[in-house]
C-alpha cells in the first residue's frame, strides 16, 4: 500500500513520522520530568510546610508551658497553694481566690491561647470567676486525674470536652502538679487551650495549597477530635500507623480513589503527637494541566511547522526527481533532444547523467536505423523507378526508327528531344524529389511523345489552380504511369477520340493530382480493388498503378493515397492525395 504513494509522499510521510515520534517523546519526556519535579517540589514544600506548623505549634505549646511555669511562681499563686512563709491562718479559701484572679488574667495574657485555667487542691478549686465553673466535675474523679496520677509530671491531654466550665468547649489540656509533693500533695494545674484556636493555628501555615492537616496522638487517633471517620480509615493503612512510631517521613495515601500525598514529622514538645500534612494530587494535576496546555501547544506549534517544513523539504528534495520525470516525459513525445542539467554532484545528478549518455545513445542508434532505413527506402524506390522508365522506350524508338524512314524528320527531332527531356527530368539530377512544375513538364513531355506515336488516338489538357505554388516539393514521375496506363489500356479499343485531362489542385493539408480518361473504365467481373488494377488492363497496368502506390507509401507514409472512380466507356478517374511539404524543390 505504502509504495502506490508518489516517492514524494512517501517522503513526507517518513519526516513526518519522525517529527511526530521525537515532538511526542520530547513532549512526554518533559510531561513525566515536569510531574516528578512538581512532585518533588510539592514533596518538598510540603515538608518545609509541615515542619514550620509544628515548629509554630510546638513552640506556641512550650509557650503555654511557659505562661503555666509563670503563673506558678507568682506570689498569689504561691500563697494560695501555701508555698509562701508569710501565708498567714487568717487568709482563707475565698482571699486566694480573689488574689489569683489578677494572676489567671495576667497568664492569658501571657498566652492568648489559653482559654481556661483550674488550680485543684483539696481545700477547693482556682479558677477565673469570670468563667462559670461547674462543680458537679470534679477534677479527682476525671479522667485527666487518672492520667496524671499516672505520668506524675506533666501531660498534654487530646482534644476533649471542657467538664470543668459550664461553656464546655472543646479543648486540648495542659495538666500538671501545682507544687512539689512536699508543701501539699495532689494539687494540680489544667490549662485548657481552645481546638479551634489551636485548629486555625495550624491552617493558616499553609494558605496556598490547603492541605488536610491532621494531629494524631499515638493510638493514631486525631487530638482535634475533627474527623474521626478519617482517623477510623487509617488506622488500617499500615503505613499510617507506622509512620506514629517515626520522627518524620512521607508516603502516598489513597482513599476512594483520590490520592495523597502525606508528610508527617512528630512534635518536639509533645512527643506522642505527630503532624500529618495531606495534600491532594489532584492539587498537583491543577499545576500539571497548566504544563500539559504548555506542552500540547508547543507540541501542536512544532507539528504545524514541521508540516509546512515537511512540504518545502519534500518539493525540495523531489524537485530533480520531478524535472528527470518531465524529461522522460518530453522522450515519451519523441523530443530525444532533451538533456538533463544540475549545479549538483549528488546521485540524482549521476543518474541523470547516465539518462543523457542513454539518450545519446539512442540518439546514435536512431540515426543509423534512420540512414539504413533512408537506405533501404532509396534503393526500393530506385528499383520502382527502373521498372517504370523503359514501359515505353520500346516503341518510342521503334516509332523513331520508322518516321526516320518516312522522312519525317521535324517530327523524329521532336520525339528525340521530348525523349531528351523526358530523361533529363526523370533522372533529376539523382533526387527525390522534384516540384510540380518539372513533373508537369515531364510528363506533358511524356503526352508529346505518344502523341507522335498515336497520333489521332487522344489529345490531352493540363489545368493548375492558380493558387498551387508551383514550386511545392513533390514525388517525381508521379503522373507518368498514370498517363500511361490510360493511353495503352484505357484506350485500347479504340484509335481515335481519346481524351485525357490532368488537373492539380490544394486545399490547407494536401495536394490533388487528377487523370481523366474517356477509357473503357472498369468493368464489373473486375471491380476488385480498383485503386491498383485498370479493368481492362494487362498485368502491366496493374503493376504501374500498384508500382505508384507503393512509391507513395513510402515517401509520404499513411497520408498519402491513390484512388480510382470509373463509370465505363464515359470517365475513368484516377486522384493522387499528398500531403503539403513547404520548401524549396528537391528538399
């Protein structure tokens, strides 16, 4: 299929396969490393994003600690919990309570994050009287008591619900023992931190691409108490629960089709609780889209280029290929004349130089089959004419010798010099070719003659258009048989009132030469081919008109023609067609 396509398309199609496949791969290549470098990059940021949150987050919980530490060693706090030498017995429950309220405005302001604080001793709860406590939680039969009594020191507590405070807000806590267990045992200090300060806190490290953050404790559960059902689905990705036991690292996540990207690094402050950052792929297919539009248009950019390219590279390329056509086109016709030339010395150009030598070549042999065949045709030609010249010699000489005898000695003069002429322009110097006005002369020389031999059998009339050049090159002794056979055999039964007239005429292509006798005609037992026999002829007529038409073929080929009409005893015709030959006699 591919080799029914012009070697010019075939061309075309080969670059352009190429184009598209290195266009494409080029284009594909740099997809696939755009991806990974965003990829990377997204990694990468989302690292740097993750560790800034928890440096921000660690560093606002050590702040807390801090402010928590601060409050500890002020003097009303002091005094109440009995650390101070100049507590006095008469400074009851109530004078503590009202001297640290100063002190719990102080430390959030200290730490704004810090939405409330509870001092539990034995002796009674501290606490901001702003805030409405509710006293039917106890901080001794809570959970965070348990849990405290547990660690001893200090503990951050995940995301619960406030049971302290009548607004029961959802916080995470900060708890930890109020003095050293020598001045009072079980006194302790919960500082509660708001989720959603801590929530907005974490959110606004990471405006621009707005990943899902999420604190996880240990068991893998979310501190914010934000979405369990997503903390439910991966505590069975194992490698979400392996990342809990690590400092850092990243990993892919998918859930329900859409994937993840998940760096995680765990909090310096607060060891149990790890930092996951999940950023969405498809926030990177955002990116990419842009980079593949880039992409698919610089694609689609170098392929209309590379078409029009394609086009003037193949015209290019093909164009000596198209002109050698052209000349082989040109020899098709017959121009063997043609040669191909270039500026160039590439193998189309050898190729084209082995068409001239080939056409040279040809040119050779076609001149030698020419002359042999210009050979073959003269010597043919010569042979015809032999035959007709010595038709009448016989009895023009036999009529010599016996007007010699009778003494009619003007009219043997005539017939010798008639003959003379006859022979002079027969023989035409060895050409061809003769021109109409040396055939009219030969063969009303040729008439003189019979006359003087027949000399009451015919009379005779020759009549030339006056627009035929009399000049125009001709066949020679084409007239002559005609005449003849119309004299000797058209006339043969009778001997006298013969008539014969010759006419020459033209039209745009072709001449016309016509002999008309007042003859026996053809009768109709003789009708076959009439154009090469007279009817009432000897063999000898058939041979002369049969000996012309050959002489015609020959010299003119397929345009020439003879043809004969007769209705008998009343006008036999007989007309000679050529085609016009411009040029000097004899050319």
């Amino acid at each position: 299929m591919l080799y029914r396509l012009s070697f010019r398309r075939r061309i075309w199609i080969a670059f352009m396969l190429i184009v598209i496949f290195a266009v494409t791969t080029a284009g594909a290549l740099s997809y696939v490393i755009a991806e990974e470098v965003v990829k990377d990059n997204a990694y990468q940021l989302s690292q740097d994003t993750i560790h800034k949150t928890s440096k921000v987050l660690d560093e606002k919980l050590n702040h807390i600690t801090q402010a928590v530490y601060s409050m500890m060693v002020n003097t009303a706090y002091r005094r109440a919990l009995g650390m101070d030498s100049s507590y006095s017995d008469s400074e009851n429950y109530y004078t503590h309570l009202s001297g640290l309220q100063s002190t719990f405005v102080q430390t959030k302001l200290t730490e704004p994050l810090i939405d409330s604080i509870l001092i539990a001793t034995r002796e009674g709860d501290y606490y901001q009287t702003s805030q409405q406590r509710n006293f039917s939680h106890s901080f001794y039969d809570s959970a965070l008591y348990t849990s405290i009594k547990s660690e001893r020191r200090k503990l951050w507590v995940a995301g619960h619900e406030d049971l302290f405070f009548a607004s029961r807000e959802k916080v995470i806590s900060f708890v930890m023992e109020g003095i050293p267990s020598h001045y009072i045992d079980d006194s302790y200090v919960v500082a509660n931190v708001k989720i959603d300060s801590i929530r907005s806190l974490i959110v606004s490290e990471d405006t621009n691409r707005k990943p899902f953050l999420l604190l996880a404790s240990s068991d893998g559960s979310d501190v914010l108490i934000e979405d369990s059902v997503i903390t439910d689905k991966l505590k069975h990705d194992p490698k979400y629960m392996a990342a809990l036991t690590d400092e850092q690292g990243s990993f892919e996540y998918s859930d329900q089709g859409d994937e993840y990207l998940v760096n995680f690094t765990k909090l310096g402050g607060v060891k149990e609780w790890t930092l996951f950052s999940f950023l969405p792929k498809a926030e990177l297919m955002k990116q990419m889209d842009s980079i593949k539009l880039t992409i698919l248009g610089v694609i689609t950019g170098c392929l209309l280029v590379s078409f029009a390219f394609a086009n003037m590279l193949t015209r290019l390329l093909v164009r000596p290929l198209s002109h050698l056509q052209s000349l082989m086109k040109r020899v098709e016709m017959n121009d063997l004349n043609v040669r191909y030339e270039s500026e160039y010395n590439d193998e189309i150009t050898q190729v084209g130089y082995r068409f001239n030598r080939m056409l040279e070549e040809l040119n050779h042999m076609f001149d030698v089959v020419k002359q042999a065949e210009k050979d073959k045709r003269q010597s043919e030609m010569k042979a015809l004419q032999a035959q007709i010249d010595p038709h009448f010699l016989y009895n023009t000489l036999n009529t010599v010798y016996w007007k010699s005898q009778l003494n009619q000695l003007e009219d043997v003069q005539e017939m010798v010099l008639s003959l003379s002429q006859l022979f002079q322009l027969g023989l035409n110097r060895g050409k061809e070719m003769t021109s109409i006005e040396r055939e009219l002369l030969h063969v009303e020389e040729y008439l003189k003659i019979q006359q003087r031999c027949y000399e009451t059998l015919f009379t005779y009339s020759i009549e030339v258009d006056p627009l035929v050049d009399m000049q125009q090159p001709i066949l020679k002794i084409m007239l002559q048989p005609l005449v003849e056979n119309s004299i000797l055999h058209g006339f043969n039964d009778r001997n006298e009132g013969g008539y014969i007239r010759i006419q020459v005429t033209q039209d745009d292509a072709h001449l016309y030469f016509i002999v008309e006798d007042n003859g026996l005609g053809i009768s109709e037992n003789n009708a076959a081919d009439p154009e090469l026999r007279h009817p009432a002829a000897s063999a000898a007529s058939g041979y002369a008109l049969h000996n012309v038409r050959l002489r015609l073929q020959l010299q003119y080929g397929s345009p020439a023609g003879l043809h004969m009409e007769s209705e008998p005893n009343v006008c036999t015709r007989v007309s000679i067609i050529i085609p016009r030959l411009p040029g000097p006699e004899g050319s």
